[in-house]
C-alpha cells in the first residue's frame, strides 16, 4: 500500500477509502458525493458515446462475455450496481434471458433515464452505501466501473455482501494502471490529453469533457488492487481473487461464505 493510500484509513484503521479529496473538482469529502451524481446527470446523455472512446474494450461485448466467464448462469437473480445506462445489466439480460431476473440500481436520475430507453427491467434510484433490497436476495452482483466513485470500500462491499444469497458472487469491474513505465505514459497522454480533446471536440459538451478529465483523476489516484483485495476479504467475502485483462481491465472476483 502506498503512502497516499494509507494515509486514508483513520486512527481505528477503518476508513477505506478509495480516492483522497480532489481538491481540483471538491473542496471536502462531504462534496463529493453531489459533486459525482451532478457530473454523471449532466454528462449522462454523452456517456455511452465517451465510454465506447475510453473503455479501451471494455464496451458491451467485454461485458457480457466476463459475465458469462465468472460464472452468470440462466436462473440466477442479478443485482448491477451502479448500472449507469444500463451496459452491464443489458448484458445479463441477454444472458439470463429473463428481463425481471436483472435489477439495475444508481444515484444519477440521468444516467437511469438514459438506461430506461433500452432496458425494460427494474431500475432503481439508490447508492451501494444502502442497498434498498432484502438480506440474501441475489446470487450475483456486479458493480462496473464505479468503485473510484464510493466514499469507503468497506461500507460498499459489507452491504454488496449482505444482499448476496450465502454462496453468492461479486464481481467488480475496474480499470487499472499499466505497471509498466511505458504504458502508463502512454495511458496517461490518451486519458489526460486526447481523450477529453477528442470529446469536447465531437459531443461539443464541456459536461462530457469534464466527466473525461475526471476519469483520469480518479484512476490516477484510485488505491492500488492489494488494498481492494484486502477490503474485499475483511469484508467477509471468501473465495477472492483479481484477474487482469490487457494489463489494464481488472475483474475482482469473491464470494458470501456458503
Ligand atoms: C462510470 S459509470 C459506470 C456505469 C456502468 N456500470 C458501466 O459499466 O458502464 C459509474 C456509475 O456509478 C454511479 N455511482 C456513483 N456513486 C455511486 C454510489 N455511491 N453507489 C452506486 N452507484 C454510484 C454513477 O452514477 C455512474 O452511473
């Protein structure tokens, strides 16, 4: 863990937290939160458009198929977490060919708008912190992508753990930095510089720009994948381990205890 990282957790050792205070964007912790949601509700209409350009592969294909590789089967109740337009939950509904079998749970009133234009499932206005479902109800849950947005891992995933039927699984779907030096210029010029270049200049939206330049934030200062690893198992998931795709698409993978 580094210095950054560890400097998150309080005197009891208990705050996880995945990002320090942004100052760039907010001036404190308590700004954060609507910080995030107006950044996703204003940019929502140009999210599936940026995320095509950004994702580095990582678009509807990607998703379904990690899906199905991690163990998604037909019969099975799936909670997304942090759903955003609907990318991941489109996926599992393609597999679980059941639309009422797939819920679909985020803060931001725009992003659910822009899901409720392709998805006919249950969508849900809410926040990971408290989950508005009953104890044991789904056999998967996937959170893609929105990690970097939570104010304590710990608090995410004890309540990701609680709604999960015991034998239950999570994924989690994030990007990482390259570990090579190399690498992580390059993905630094292409996020930091190009990317949100290439978005003001097709979407004409300094909203879609903004929610850009914040991505690369939030990666660049996201806590490294040992930490989330630790938080997953001090959160009482058994079972955990991380696969990389590429060097940069990373799968955290655990389960509630039988
Ligand atoms: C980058 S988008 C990811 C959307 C989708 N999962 C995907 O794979 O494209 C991040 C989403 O996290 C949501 N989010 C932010 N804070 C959240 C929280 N505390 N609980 C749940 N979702 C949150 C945002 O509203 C946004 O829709």
């Amino acid at each position: 863990m580094n210095d950054e990282a560890r400097n998150r957790h309080d005197a009891a050792g208990t705050n996880t937290a995945p990002l320090p205070v942004l100052k760039k964007y907010y001036e404190s912790e308590s700004e954060r939160r609507p910080f995030v949601s107006a950044l996703f509700d204003n940019a929502a209409e140009h999210y599936d458009w940026v995320c095509g350009m950004g994702s580095l592969g990582s678009g509807g294909f990607y998703r379904r198929w990690v899906l199905t590789r991690s163990g998604l089967r037909v019969g099975m109740k799936f909670l997304d977490v942090a759903t955003g337009t609907g990318m991941i939950a489109r996926g599992a509904t393609r597999i679980l060919h059941e639309p009422g079998a797939v819920v679909g749970l985020d803060p931001s009133g725009g992003m659910l708008r822009e899901a409720r234009k392709t998805l006919a499932i249950p969508l849900v206005q809410g926040t990971v912190e408290e989950l508005p479902f009953a104890d044991g109800h789904f056999d998967f849950l996937c959170m893609g992508y929105a990690l970097r947005h939570m104010a304590d891992l710990g608090v995410a995933f004890r309540e990701c753990l609680r709604v999960l039927k015991p034998g239950g699984r999570v994924l989690i779907l994030e990007i990482t930095l390259p570990r090579s030096p190399l690498g992580r210029r390059f993905f630094r010029v292409y996020f930091e510089k190009v990317l949100p270049l290439i978005t003001r200049i097709s979407t004409r939206s300094a909203n879609a720009e903004l929610l850009m330049k914040y991505y690369w934030d939030t990666i660049a200062h996201c806590v490294p994948p040992d930490m989330i690893l630790g938080v997953l198992k001090s959160s009482g998931f058994v079972g955990i381990e991380r696969r990389v795709r590429g060097g940069l698409l990373s799968e955290y993978l655990g389960l509630k205890p039988a």
